[in-house]
C-alpha cells in the first residue's frame, strides 16, 4: 500500500514561471492538506481540500497560488509567476476523515 | 501568543539517554494530538496519536497530554543516534474538518 506520493521531488523554476506540484494521497483517503515549511521554521498550514471541494484555504496567498483536488487524479497545487520567496519545501498530507495524516516526501522548490 | 509553543533546540544527549520533548499550547478546543518525527530534506512521520488526555506506550516511545495545563510530551527511552531528527508537535480540534496546527519543532542530538 504506498503512502502519499509526491512530485517532483525537486523543482527549479525561473522567476515568473509556474509551479505545478502534485500530490496523491495514500488509497482510500479523500483528504488532503497542503503545508509550506521553510529552513528553521515548523509547518505552516495552506489549504484543506476533499475530493472536488476546498474546506479551509485560510492559509493560502490571497494571490499567484491556487489548489484543486479533482473527482479523478491527484492534487494539484499551483503557484503562477513564482518570485525567490516562494522556495521552500511543500508538504502533502492525507487523511480519511477525522483521522490521523500521513505526509508524503515532499516537493522542494527553488527559484531562481 | 503563538498557538503551539516547542523549544527548537538543539537538544543533545549521549546515547542511552532518556529523552523529555514538550509542546504548549493555548487553544481549548484541540483534543488530538500528535508527535512527527521529520529527518532533514524528509517528511514528517507520524510516531504517535493521542485523544484528549492520558498517556500512551508505543515500544520506546511515550506521549502524555494534560490538558488542564495545555502541555503535552513525548518521552524516548534509551535513545539511539538514529532517533536524531526533529520532533515537530502538531494537534487539532473535535471537528472532523479540523486541520493540525503544529509547533516549529524540536532538533534531537543523540551521539554514540
């Protein structure tokens, strides 16, 4: 049974390009969250989606970045016209609901 | 006052030691509560999750909640030098669409 995947693993992307990061959850788990961890910080929170609905995007950019998780496929999260404090590390993770969350590997972004 | 408060360390202890990792808090409404170990450029692997409070074994590894004083640990017995990683908290409320808010996380230091 694999865990929740991610990918790719590393991107760069020149500023102003777009960033597409993917994540599939663990199998049968219809829950995702996105973080964003940088060096030296914890895990901050960007947004909540179950299948084909966003529950809590309180944590995300009001601008440039965006998520879905559609009926059929993985999530997506999407950063447009990506500036140098945009690198970091995204983590995915999965749950079935009210259950514990299992992170994938992570995606790490550079830009440069 | 941040949500979830943890010492980031470094915490460094000879091997054989037992370990004391701790996490604040201020918000009531979490009732579950979890301890992730993360290795560096790694995700977050979840070692143990609790429900309100109590404690909780799982081979060397032990999580205690009080939450009438909002503090909860994690004990390690007889560390190893493979247990050297960062030790993140994280805990969220009842509700089955509750996401988890974490602390900034715990460096461990075992040496041989």
């Amino acid at each position: 049974n694999a865990g929740v995947m991610q990918n790719p693993r590393h991107l760069v992307r020149r500023r102003g390009q777009e960033a597409r990061l993917r994540c599939s959850p663990m199998k049968g788990h219809s829950h995702v969250y996105w973080y964003r961890q940088l060096p030296e910080e914890g895990l901050k929170f960007m947004v909540y989606l179950q299948k084909e609905n966003i529950i809590d995007e309180s944590g995300m950019p009001k601008e440039r970045f965006s998520a879905e998780f559609p009926k059929e496929g993985p999530s997506i999260l999407r950063i447009q016209q990506v500036v140098r404090g945009d690198s970091a590390a995204y983590f995915c993770a999965s749950s079935s609901q009210g259950s514990e969350a299992f992170f994938g590997q992570g995606t790490r972004l550079t830009v440069v | 006052q941040k949500e979830v408060e943890q010492d980031p360390g470094p915490l460094s202890v000879p091997e054989g030691a037992i370990v004391s990792l701790n996490c604040t808090y201020s918000n009531s409404a979490f009732q579950y509560f979890m301890w992730y170990r993360q290795y560096s450029r790694k995700g977050p692997e979840l070692l143990m999750y609790t429900y309100s409070s109590g404690n909780k074994e799982d081979g060397r590894f032990t999580a205690q909640v009080d939450k009438s004083s909002k503090y909860i640990s994690l004990f390690i017995r007889d560390s190893q030098p493979s247990d050297s990683a960062t030790y993140l908290c994280a805990m969220r409320g009842n509700s089955g669409y509750s996401t988890l808010t974490f602390g900034k996380g715990t460096m461990l230091l075992v040496s041989p």
